[in-house]
C-alpha cells in the first residue's frame, strides 16, 4: 500500500490539470481568430493576445515557484483555478481589444499559477519508486488535453461558434476549480531559514539550480516540437498531404499514449539516461521524417515517432527535474522545468522559422533534427558522463528520501565515481496535510 499510485488525490490532480489544459489549447487557436473576425484585428495584434497570455504565464510560474511552499501548494491551486475560471466569465463583457488583451493577460496569470501547482503536487503525491510512471500517467493526460482542445478550438471557429467556445471553456474552468477544492496535498512545513530565504529576490530563489541542466534539455524538445505546432498545418498543405495533416496529432497522442506507462518504469528501474537518449534519438529522428515527407505515410511516421520522443522528453525530464532537487524545492523545480519548457516553444517558431522565406519548411525541421542531435551531445556532456541519474545513484537517494532523509543526488554520484563513503543530512521530517 505504502506505493499504491492510483489513489483518489492522485486522480483528482490528474484530471483538474487535464481540464487547465483543455482550455489552454482550445483557446490558443481560438484567440488569433476571434481577434481578427470580432475586433478587426491585424495579424500582428492578434499574435499579441496570444503572446501576452504565454508572457503572464510564465511570470506567474516564477512566482509560484518561489512561494508556493510558503502559501501552501493547495492553497495556490485553488486560488489558479478560482481566477482561472473567473477570467473566462470576463471573456462575456468584452467592449475592445484593448479589454481583450487585458483579459488574456489574467488568464494566462491564473493558467501558470494553477498548471504549475498542480504539477507540485502530483511530485509530492506520487511513491519515489514510481515517480517516472506517476508522472508519465500524469503528463499523459496534458497530451490527451492536446488533442482534444484543438479539435474543439478548430471545430468552433470553423463554424464560427466564439462565443459557445467560451461557454464550454468557463463549464470546463468552473469544473476545475470544483475539483482542486477536493484536493488534500502535503505541504511542506518551512523553516525560519527558508522564509528568509523565501523573502530573498534573487535568481537562485526562482530557479532551481539543480533543475537548470535536465530542464534545458526540456528546453531543447520544446524547441523542436514548437515547429510542429506552428508550422505543420501550412506545411502538409504546401505537400498537398492534407490527409496527413489532418491526422497528425492523432497519430502522435496514440504512440504518446501507448509509450507513457512504458517509459515511466524504465526510468524507475534502470534510471534516467536510459530513457532520455532514445527519446532524443526518437526526436531528431522524428524531426528528419517530417522534413524529408513527400507522401502522407512519412509525414504519418513522424507524428508516431515523435510521438516517442517528445511525450517521453517531457515526461522523463519534469520527473528529473524533481529528482535531482531537494525535496523542499520540489515547487521551484517544477516551476524551473516548465519555465524553460515554455521558453524552447515561444522562441522555437521565431528562430527557426527565419530559415522558411529561404529555404522552405523541410529547413526548419532538419535544424530542428541538428537541435535534438545537439541535445543528446549536450545531455552527455552535462549530465549523463556524471551518472547523476543512473540506476545506482537513483534507487540509492530513493532509499534514503523513502526515510525522510534528504540526500544530494549530486554528491552520491560523486561518492560512487570516487568508491567513497555515502554521506546524508539527518533526517528532517516536514510533512503535514494542507487542508
């Protein structure tokens, strides 16, 4: 029982996150065309209001990070879904653009600080011997969301249901809200010296620096996948691969699906390295079908190997990322993975995008291919030469965190390369429920 996964509380955050996610994408394509159809707006100015929502959201998972273990993990999460769900009604009550962007602003405010907290609390929830299935199962359902909230977003505006659209948003975002006020997560109980800390404004209080190196490998599959969702629809149609096209995500949500659970328990049992270069292998090879496609088959095969390989990237590194931090920082390590995740999807479309006007999309997509190349190289360099997270050292910090005990993964890497002696803080307990 003690590592029982499917519990009420792991459920309820599984699905009050894929909810927070359903609606993110149904409106990031909802936004741009309903900009231009109700308010007249350029191209340009409906980027923006699409942009300002991913800007406040990743100032907000700054500050979660940074004072979600003071405030209470609960606590923030219910307070993200409550504005979450606010700022949908406020989409009713528009009279400008200038309102518009406003609203979009609070939205993607309340979005970072939800998503972001709901994503704590799974890493606190789930057994440490089973932390890369419980969060693949977890991430799992942001790739179902992915699929789904498109569709919808694309289904409305087609027919120009806006305002329905933001109908179903608000029943989904009132839901969300409903179900994190059911949610009972451990909080961590702070010391005098972490509220100091906590008051501190500097950049080792946003970022997790033991996260940085795994979460900009994160960085890197974002930058790759980022291609794909701007970019795929204009390019399979430019092939005149509109069957493909139109299929795409579902062929990448079904080898997501499939290979979650999978990868998730090789990462508990043999340790991280031994999922992360194949994804990344997956990834560039994903990258090259894509670019190389001239039939509606080889565009297909690389929706089902990326499906491999960015699912697994994403997974596997949120899971790293809480690994290699400090138990009490498991809020900040979430919040450093996620913000350089979003920093590789925002810049990824604007860098390699340049290369379209002279060398047509295939560029894009054999850049992005040098990208994850450059990643497997870059992950051995950093990481993986270290064995920080391979079998021994991750089942060995396991079995000390199991009592209490807080360990650097760091130094037990170390110690193992130099035949050392093991040594570990004095066990510090400090969980209690937050109501």
């Amino acid at each position: 029982m003690k590592d029982r996964l499917w519990t009420k509380q792991y459920l309820l955050v599984i699905v009050t996150n894929f909810l927070l996610y359903v609606v993110y994408y149904q409106l990031m394509l909802w936004t741009t065309s309903y900009a231009m159809h109700v308010w007249k707006a350029d191209v340009s100015e409906a980027g923006l209001a699409a942009g300002l929502f991913i800007i406040s959201a990743l100032v907000a998972r700054l500050l979660a990070g940074h004072f979600i273990d003071g405030l209470g993990r609960g606590f923030v999460l219910r307070c993200g879904t409550a504005l979450y769900a606010a700022s949908m009604l406020l989409y009713f009550f528009i009279t400008s653009m200038l309102e518009f962007e406003a609203i979009r602003v609070v939205h993607g405010f309340a979005y970072g600080l939800a998503s972001t907290a709901a994503s704590t609390i799974v890493a606190t929830i789930i057994p440490l011997k089973r932390q890369g299935e419980g969060i693949g199962y977890f991430t799992l359902g942001v790739t179902i969301a992915s699929a789904i909230g498109p569709f919808l977003g694309i289904w409305f505006t087609q027919h120009g249901m806006y305002e329905a659209s933001v109908w179903i948003c608000s029943a989904v975002g009132v839901l969300a809200f409903v179900l994190s006020l059911l949610i009972r997560t451990p909080a961590h109980r702070m010391t005098e010296a972490e509220k100091k800390e906590m008051r501190t404004l500097k950049f080792s209080t946003f970022f997790q620096l033991e996260a940085l190196p795994i979460s900009f490998i994160a960085m890197l599959g974002g930058v790759c996948y980022s291609t794909v969702l701007a970019y795929i629809g204009a390019y399979s149609q430019s092939l005149s691969l509109f069957w493909a096209g139109s299929v795409f995500f579902l062929g990448f949500a079904f080898t997501s699906i499939i290979s979650r659970p999978v990868t998730g328990r090789l990462l508990d049992e043999f340790g991280g390295s031994v999922v992360v270069y194949p994804a990344l292998i997956f990834l560039a090879a994903a990258m090259v079908l894509i670019g190389a496609a001239r039939s509606n088959g080889m565009l297909l095969s690389g929706a089902l190997v990326l499906g491999l390989g960015f699912a697994t990237i994403t997974s596997a590194c949120h899971a790293l990322a809480v690994f290699v931090s400090p138990q009490k920082y498991v809020g900040r390590a979430t919040a450093t993975y996620f913000v350089l995740l979003d920093v590789g999807v925002g810049i990824g479309p604007y860098t390699l995008g340049l290369l379209v006007p002279y060398f047509g999309f295939s560029a894009v997509y054999f850049a992005a291919a040098a990208v994850a190349a450059a990643g497997i190289l870059i992950y051995w360099a950093v990481i993986g030469r270290t064995g920080i997270f391979s079998t021994l050292v991750m089942r060995k910090v396991r079995s000390v965190r199991l009592n209490q005990i807080e360990i650097d993964p760091r130094h037990v890497s170390s110690a193992y390369r130099r035949g050392e002696e093991i040594e570990f803080d004095d066990p510090q307990p400090n969980q209690k429920k937050d109501a």
